[in-house]
C-alpha cells in the first residue's frame, strides 16, 4: 500500500510536495503546510514499514499456531497407537508422504503434538539405514493388515478446514485494502490513515519522549526563522537527540556539541572552579552564540539565532549525589534585535540516570518552546498586564514530579519588564518548586549556591538587631562558611482571593520585598505545611544547623494549632522538628500575650 499508492514518497529526506509533508503534521493545523524541503521522512515512515511487517508476521504465527499447537484429542491418541504399530519402513514412508485430500497438508503435521518424542524423528525423517531397508523391501509379501494408515478425528480436520478458511479470507482482505487504497491514493482519507499510523509508529519506538514533547520538537524544527547550535556538558545529549530524532533538524540546528573533559571545555568556554553553576552555563551560551553571529550572519541576514546549552551533574553510578543543572538559551525576538537570555536551573527528582536523562532532553524541549512561542506574557510589566502563567507552566510540560524549577532568570534588553521576585511568587504558587530563595538585593537565587556550607536562622518579621543574637546561638561546625538568616515568608500570605496571585496579592509581595531589600535581609518563599519540612529542604543545601526564631506570640500560635491529623500529635511534630536539626528560640516579649489555660 504505501510504495503502489504513493510512489513520490522520497525516504531520503528530499524535498517533499506539501500535501505530503501534511503526514508528519496531522496534530498541528498550525504548522500543517511547512515550507518545502524542511522535513525527513526516513525515521517516522521507515518505523511504520517495520511497524506494518511485523503485525504481519504476528498474524502470520497466529494462524500457524491455532493449526498445530492444538491439545490432542482421544483420537489423536488412538490414530498415534495405531500408526505405532509394528508396520515395514515402505509402508510406513508411504503413510508419511500421504495427504489429507481435504488440505492439502502432511498427514502426521496434527499428530506432532501427540507423537511421543523418540517416534517423531523417524516419524518425518526416517534414518537412511530405514530408507535403504525399504528400497529393497518387498511390498507384495506385506500383509494389506500392516499397510496401517494414520486416520485424521473429525475435530482435526474440522481445525485445519477453519485454518485454510482463515488463510484464505485474509488473503483475500489484503487484496481488497490494496485495490481500495489504489482506487482513493489521490484523495485525503488514505494520506490521514497513514499520518495516524506513522505517528502511532513514532510513539511506540520512542515511548520514553511523550508526544507533546516530540510535537513541540518539530514545531521548531518546521520554524524557518530559527537557527542554532546546541551544547550539553552532563547527562548526555537528550535535548539535541530528540531534535534529530523528529526529522527535518537540518534546517534548524547549525551544531551539537559536548564537551565533557573540563580541560577541553575551559579551552572552550574559559575558566571556571565548577561544571555545574550559572558562570559556567553563561559563558557556554554567551561563546556559542558568538560563533554563529560571526559565522553564518551574512550569508543568513533574516535569521533569528539562538544558542541552547546546559550543564548538569545526574545520578552517578553507585552514589547517591545531588542531581541538577542549569540551561538556558539566548535568542533573538527578531533578525536585527540584540538577543536575549533565559536562564533556568532545575533539580532532578527521577531514581535513575536513564530517567534523568530524558527528563532532561523534555525540560530543555519544554525550554526552547516556550522561549520561542509562549513569551508574550514576559515583555510585558507586572503593572500592565503581564502574564508569566504560560511561559513556566510550559517548561514543566509532561514533567510532573520529576523536576523542580527553583530558578528562572531573563537577561535583555526586551526582557527588562520581566521582575523577577514575582516569577518566584509564580514558581511557587504554580507548584514548580516548593521553595524559592531571594538575596538581601532581592535577587532570586538558587538555595544551594547561597547556603552552601553555611548555618541558618528563620525569622518571621522581628527586628535586626534579634539576627545577630540568633546567629551566635546556633551552634554552626568548624567547617561552616558563616550563618545566614532568613525571612520566612509563607505563600498562603499571598494567594490572593483565588488560587492564582492576583494583582493585588502580587503587589503585596513585591512590596514586602521592597521592605527586606531595604533593610538588607534575604528571604525564602515557601509552601511547606509546617518547619519540619522546610528544614528538610534546607538539608539539600547546607548540612550545617538551623534555627527558628520566634516571639512568644508565634510560640502560643504553635502550641495552639491543631496537631491531630500527624501520627504522635504535638510529641510527634516535636520529634520531626528534632530530627530534622530544627533548634527553635524564643525572643522575650513584655506584650501581654493571652494563652489559653489549658496551653499554659
């Protein structure tokens, strides 16, 4: 069906007659007719002819199977007795090459099942001692008693009748479908069955990548304004294996690239202490992007370049290492626009190395889609309508609770509306990341680079002058960089009457922050239901002490919640907070604080 019906199909990549190219893209009516020659047909349509062979075969075996692999019968038992007899080998050779008149097929093939193993060798093929004895043996002295042949039960024939019946109707239906389908090859209704198939084929070699991932790949890879190189340092190179994979990259990525040896990758990109960090991935898209502007600008005036890169450090082999990276892509919004540069890192919750690595190539997928067609939102500021919702909802696409996003940064001249500090409000709230930290500048930042080896303290609004004492109480290691404190901010504070952050509640925030960068203090937004659990997560980055400090009104707030839906209660709780290195203090106040009589 698929040569006879369309003998234009080139399956070596070519250019293609649109119509035909509309195959690849059934599911996306926006890019339906892609410019031509931008797309290769070999991977998906070669994958469907495998597909369609081996149902083929499948059929094939079935049919074969429900003829001899049938359970024997009494009278099969009884047709092997009377074959076993003693009989000449003439007679015996002659019973072997008769036939069923009905089929057409060897007698003894619906007795193999039954034979017993040490008959069913001189059963088919007798030894040549056998043969040589029959040659010379003579027939008319047999008795007609000994010419014994197999007699074939009522069942047996009734299953190979059917078998016959079923080989015939199947035949006869393949021909039916390739005479229709060479009667309509010229209307649509084949092109969509054979669209659907190869993508059913496509789905099922690469069940690993979900299809919305590989639709966004060719959506870019159709997209003639762009034009870029890929670079990936850890972790393989997932996101370039799903571009090639998909067909029709050439038009789209000018290089891959991966530079794994640190000694090559300094020569590449400059020095830098560690792999795995902004620096590093900053130099990689920044020295990329050079390379295309100053190679392939003039003779691709009209092109919008981008440079795709990351860095990450997954599972390693018999360790139970921190996995997580960084990527980012600098772009253009236009040919003659100065690029610009987002930049995200993201930890990898997958158990496996070979689940980081996809999750990785879908994230990197996710990345570059929405940078190119969901950045609307962004270029607006917060006051004017601006949306971040689609652009971060995008890059976790296919991706539930395989990766946190805890960083986003947009570097730019078209770009400068974007705040950042409500982008964090945004990653929290939209469950990307349980926890975001922010520098005393009010900076966004990534918690391991700032706690790094360093105590911490939460506070929840108390003055200054507080930190410095809560500092010397928690009792950092020799090995400790210092104590940092914290404001902890809880999410719920700025939820807004829905579950989104509206305007007002957005405003709230940024106001907040306002007031901490003011007064030099960093901060971490959070959405854990209690400190035992922010204390867990602070664990990923620093393993030296913390410490909460409260007021004494915090301190009757905490003995007051109700503590029934945890296993142990309050004891319970307390014992989480202990194991989790939690240290709680109690500023004094002279307030007068009610407690209720039962709490004091």
């Amino acid at each position: 069906i698929f040569f006879r019906s369309f003998p234009s199909h080139n399956m070596s990549g070519l250019p293609l007659p649109n119509s035909q190219l509309r195959l690849l893209t059934t599911t996306a009516p926006s890019y339906e007719t892609p410019p031509q020659g931008r797309c290769s047909y070999s991977p998906t349509h070669m994958q469907s002819l495998w597909v369609y062979t081996a149902a083929g075969v499948a059929i094939g075996l079935l049919i074969w199977v429900s003829a001899v692999a049938l359970p024997p019968t009494s009278a099969d038992d009884k047709a092997m007795e009377t074959y076993n007899k003693p009989v000449s080998p003439l007679t015996r050779a002659k019973s072997v090459r008769t036939l069923i008149p009905a089929t057409g097929l060897p007698r003894m093939a619906v007795h193999m099942s039954a034979a017993p193993p040490q008959d069913q060798t001189q059963i088919l093929y007798p030894s040549l001692g056998a043969v040589s004895e029959a040659a010379s043996y003579d027939e008319s002295k047999v008795a007609d008693d000994e010419r014994a042949e197999v007699p074939v039960s009522a069942d047996q024939a009734w299953y190979m009748g059917l078998t016959a019946l079923l080989g015939a109707g199947a035949l006869a239906a393949t021909a039916a479908v390739v005479r229709y389908a060479r009667r309509l090859r010229k209307s649509r209704s084949v092109p969509k069955l054979i669209g659907a198939l190869d993508q059913w084929a496509m789905a099922s070699s690469t069940g690993d990548i979900p299809q919305g991932t590989l639709d966004k790949a060719l959506k870019i890879n159709l997209d003639t304004s762009t034009y870029g190189s890929i670079a990936e340092i850890g972790a393989g190179q997932e996101v370039g294996r799903i571009f090639f994979y998909v067909g029709a990259s050439a038009g789209t990525i000018a290089k891959t690239i991966s530079a794994y040896d640190m000694t090559m990758s300094d020569t590449l990109y400059g020095d830098c202490d560690r792999f795995v960090t902004l620096q590093r991935l900053e130099q990689m898209v920044d020295a990329e992007y050079e390379e295309l502007e100053k190679t392939l600008r003039a003779e691709r005036p009209d092109t919008r370049f981008f440079a795709f890169a990351d860095t990450v450090v997954a599972k390693k082999y018999g360790q139970d290492n921190e996995c997580h990276g960084w990527m980012g892509l600098k772009f253009q919004l236009k040919p003659d626009s100065a690029p610009v540069r987002v930049l995200v890192h993201a930890r990898l919750l997958d158990k496996t190395m070979q689940e980081q690595q996809n999750a990785l190539g879908i994230l990197g997928t996710n990345l570059m889609h929405a940078c190119f067609y969901q950045l609307d939102g962004l270029l607006q500021p917060v006051g004017d309508g601006a949306g971040y919702g689609a652009f971060l909802k995008g890059l976790k696409d296919d991706l539930a609770d395989r990766i946190e996003v805890d960083f986003v940064q947009c570097d730019g001249t078209d770009l400068e509306a974007v705040d950042q500090r409500a982008v964090g409000l945004q990653l929290v709230q939209q469950g990307l990341v349980k926890a975001v930290t922010f520098t005393a500048a009010g900076d966004m930042t990534v918690p391991g680079d700032m706690l790094r080896k360093k105590a911490v303290v939460l506070t929840q609004d108390l003055d200054a002058d507080v930190l410095p004492r809560a500092a010397e109480a928690v009792p950092a290691s020799e090995e400790s960089r210092g104590v940092t404190a914290l404001q902890d901010l809880a999410l719920s504070a700025f939820q807004g009457d829905g579950a989104a952050p509206d305007a007002k509640a957005t405003e709230a925030f940024l106001q907040r922050m306002d007031g901490l960068k003011a007064a030099g203090s960093a901060a971490i937004l959070s959405n854990f239901a209690d400190y035992s659990d922010l204390a867990t997560y602070l664990d990923r980055s620093t393993p030296e002490p913390k410490g909460v400090v409260m007021d004494a009104a915090a301190v009757a707030k905490f003995f007051a919640e109700d503590y029934t839906d945890r296993e142990g209660g309050l004891l319970g709780y307390l014992g989480c907070v202990d194991k989790a290195g939690l240290k709680l203090m109690v500023n004094p106040s002279t307030d007068a604080v009610e407690v209720e009589e039962d709490v004091r």
